[in-house]
C-alpha cells in the first residue's frame, strides 16, 4: 500500500491484493497510536461541537432541535446501514482484495439509494404520527444523507483496515467543520430548523469528497467473488446489533417526542447529546482500532485476556472520573453553553451523568463480539439488551423526562457487567471484570459524594453575574473532585500504577518512530 505522508492512498497493488503495514510494523504501537490519532482528533471534534452547540443553542429554539430530532431518530438508523456493518467486515476479514471491495460497495451503494427513497416516502408517514406536518419536508431532505453516507463507507473502512487513523480523522474533522460553518450562518439569517438540515447535508457531502480523495481507488464491476457471501452474512449480523443497540439508545427520544413534544424533546435530546458526548469521543472512535487490533490476537487466549482487562481498566479510569466530574458540573456547564432558556436541559443533564463511566465500559463488549467474528451473539444478546432498556423507559415514563433520563443511566449500570462477561465466551469472568474497574467506580462515588456537598456550601460571588458564578462553580468543584478523585485512586492501588500506565500510554500515542522492542 502507498503509504506516502500528504500523498493519496492507493489500497490495492497491482494484482488487486490489500497488505496491511501491520505486517511490517508493531501491531501494539500501531494500535496504540490509532488510538492516540483518534481521541486527540476526537478533542478537536468536540470543540468545534462544543461551540456550534454554544452558538445554535443562542439562535435557535428548542422547538427546531426537537423537531430535527423527530426525523433523525429514523434516518440516522438507515444512514449507519453500512457504516456499521460493511466496515467492521473489512476490519476484521483476514484477507480482502479489489473485487471483493468493489462487490461490497455497489452492495451498499445500492441498499443506500433503496432506503433513501424508502425514507422519503415515508415523510408523510411520520409528520401524521407526529402531528407535525414539517417533518414530511424534512424527512426529504435528510434522506439524501443516506445516500451520501452510502458512498463513503467503503473507502473509509479501507484506509481504518490499513491503520491510517489520522487520515480518518482529519476528513471527519474538515467534514463537521464544514457543517459548523454551513449551519452557523443559516441560524443567524433566521432559517430555523433549516439551518440544521443543512448542516447535517453539508457533513455527510463533506465526508464523502474527503473519503475518495485520501483514498484514490474506484471500484470496479461488482462480482460475486469468494467471500462476498460470508462478508455480507457478518454485516448484516453487525447491522442488525446496531439496529437493536439504535432502538436502546433512541426509544427514549421516540418516548419523549411522542408523548411530550418538540420543545421538551428538544431539552432532552441536548441533554443526551452532551451525556453521550464522552463516549462519541472516546470510545467510539476507538472501536475501529480496538477490532483491527484485538482481530490479529484471537489465537493467543492469554494475550487477548490481558489486553482487553489493560483496555477496561483504563476506559474505566477515564470514564469513571470524567463522569463523576460532569455530574457535579453538568448544570453549571449546560448554563453557559447553552445560555438562558435551556435551564431544563440542565436539569436532565444531572441525572443522565451519573451513568456516563458505566457506558463506557459497557461500551467495550462490542469490541469483543466483532473482533472474534461473532456479531450473531452480539445480536442476540442487543435483544436482551433492548428489552431491559424498554422496560426501565415504559417505567419511567409517568414521571416525564426525567424519569427517562435516569432510567437511561441506570440501564448501562444493569446491563454492564452481564453484558461483558456474556461477549468474553469464558476469556473474562465477573471477577476479573469486577477486579478491573471497582476502584475507579468506588474513587469516583467517594470525589462526587464530597464535590457535592463542597459545592452546596459554596457561597456566591457578591455581585457576580450568573454566568460568572457558574464558571466560578465549575473551576472550583472539578477542581476539588479531580484532586479527590486521583488521590483515591492512588490509595485504593497504594502506589501511582494506574497513572503511570495511563501515561505510559500517552507516551506511546505520541512517539514519532516505532520501538521494535513493542512488536
């Protein structure tokens, strides 16, 4: 593969073969540094979310979040039917080749352009259920998405199966640039609701023009080549995991529009956003590395045992003190991003982060399913997975948002542990899980618990407008649950092991060579 640093990447060589620079290269350096890429574009992604978040939430209302959200809960299901699927296939296939890519492309071009006019259609279906006739209209123009979606996919898969997250991640960071940049502008010349239609176009546009120019290769005639079939059955399987995890994590705003509308749907749905956001940053973005990574380890049981306990015990250490300090901020923070009128959010903010560490981790089952090619018990167990999330929702609904927001918190508590112990097919038992993550979750109860009484005692600012104060707020309770937080961490482990690790880690993201010595 031509590999040339700012030079295009051309996937296939002459005879039509893929080689992966795994070959060549430290497969743990590799990984490591993938990931170090992704978190640190990741960052970047969610500054500029951050401030379009700040700046949208100031020109427009609720009411256009919430219906936005109306018709994406539907057509972000369909626009992921090959971005989660065909990707993690490429990934994780031992060998792939020209033919073989090109069939599974116009594959997914083709279900795209189906579903896009499948979606369209349905518009009007959606605006009766709704009582909202602007969503026929919307419904339109954010089916173009899936296609648009569809045409990427392939080219992307094949740059993450070569390891070349940066290129991966500069595209998508260009890409919600441009969306930022379209939708900002709109906002402030009073488009509404529109603005965030053409935001959504413009990220999708983007991200494809970016796809095809780092990564120079056109498909040829589709053909049903050895492995297409196989290739298909493990996307549809991946696929049909993301259509129940989907469900899990959008019932809730299904619940909310339907019964409460857009404007509480809108409180919610920015609420949500920033609870998820962690995970958007962090994990998800590791995935593709984690399954290309973990993928090449299968044979060895011991060695794949001691990555995937390394890898929980350090998501855990970060999500569990990330979220202990964004549910002891969260209110004060979701008032200076969003500004005056989005209170509510904040509110439900509070109750969604409590379970933002125990998403994360339980995010990592996932990882185990698909590197060791079982995406059918990664669908089964996404059934259990559903019902248990619908139920804590139907309970909860009486007591309206919030209810369902610390139903959604507690749901990633209960599913955690049976989750991961079920994708670990006897490689990891509930000990060991329990072993890896309690400190964390214990040091983190124990920051939270006092930065909220520290924070209840804090007095005001004498004078101070409100948006001083919550910065105020802010700096001195993270402060206080970041000190408390490591400090117990280092007393639960009596020495800086987790630190040093963590570190240790960094270091290695960072390195501008390989060490041999890591192969």
């Amino acid at each position: 593969m031509a590999n040339v640093r700012g030079q295009p990447v051309r996937p296939f060589d002459a005879e039509g073969a893929f080689r992966s620079p795994a070959e060549t290269d430290g497969l743990r350096r590799l990984a490591v540094r993938g990931a170090g890429v992704t978190v640190l574009s990741q960052v970047v992604s969610f500054l500029i979310q951050l401030i379009a978040t700040a700046v949208l939430a100031r020109l427009l209302t609720p009411a256009d979040f919430g219906l936005l959200t109306m018709v994406t809960t539907f057509s972000l299901l369909l626009m992921n039917v090959g971005l989660n699927g065909f990707t993690e296939a490429v990934l994780q296939r031992e060998r792939m080749d020209h033919e073989l890519a090109s069939t599974l492309f116009w594959i997914n071009a083709g279900l795209g352009l189906v579903l896009a006019a499948a979606f369209a259609a349905l518009g009007p279906l959606l605006a009766r259920f709704y009582g909202e006739p602007r969503v026929t209209a919307v419904a339109g123009a954010l089916a173009l998405t899936i296609v648009l979606t569809c045409l990427s996919v392939q080219h992307l898969a094949l740059l993450k199966r070569a390891m070349l997250f940066t290129r991966v991640s500069a595209n998508d960071i260009v890409a919600r640039s441009a969306s930022v940049v379209v939708s900002i502008p709109l906002a402030w010349m009073g488009w509404g609701h529109w603005a965030l239609v053409a935001g959504a176009l413009a990220l999708s546009l983007s991200t494809v023009i970016g796809a095809w120019t780092m990564c120079r290769w056109l498909p040829g005639r589709p053909r049903l080549t050895p492995g297409t079939r196989s290739m298909v059955q493990f996307a549809m399987h991946t696929y049909a995991r993301f259509m129940t995890g989907y469900g899990t994590a959008n019932l809730d705003k299904f619940l909310v529009g339907w019964a409460f509308g857009p404007t509480p749907l809108g409180f919610y749905r920015k609420a949500y956003d920033l609870f998820v956001m962690p995970a958007n940053q962090v994990s998800s973005p590791l995935t593709a590395v984690a399954v290309a990574a973990l993928s090449r380890v299968n044979d060895d049981a011991r060695r794949r045992r001691r990555y995937l306990l390394e890898a929980l015990s350090t998501i855990a250490f970060v999500g569990m003190g990330l979220g202990g300090a964004l549910t002891v901020v969260g209110h004060d923070l979701l008032r200076v991003l969003l500004g005056p009128g989005w209170e509510e959010a904040g509110r439900l903010f509070t109750l969604f982060g409590p379970g933002i560490g125990a998403m994360l981790v339980y995010g990592t089952h996932g990882w185990i399913h698909l590197s060791m090619g079982r995406p059918d018990r990664w669908v089964r167990w996404g059934l259990v997975e559903l019902g248990i999330a619908a139920t804590l929702f139907l309970v909860a609904l009486p007591w309206g948002p919030a209810g369902i927001a610390a139903a959604s918190a507690a749901s990633y508590w209960i599913l955690m542990l049976p989750g991961l112990w079920y994708a670990g097919q006897g490689q990891l038992d509930v000990a060991a899980i329990v072993g890896a993550i309690w400190k964390y979750v214990a040091a983190a109860a124990f920051a939270g618990a006092v930065a909220v009484m520290s924070a209840v005692t804090m007095p005001s600012i004498p004078g101070a407008p409100g948006v001083v104060h919550n910065v105020a707020q802010i700096a001195v309770n993270s402060t206080v649950f970041g000190v408390l937080y490591l400090g117990a961490v280092v007393v639960l482990y009596r020495g800086y092991a987790p630190l040093a690790h963590l570190t240790g880690l960094v270091r290695v993201m960072i390195m501008p060579r390989p060490a041999r010595h890591l192969v």
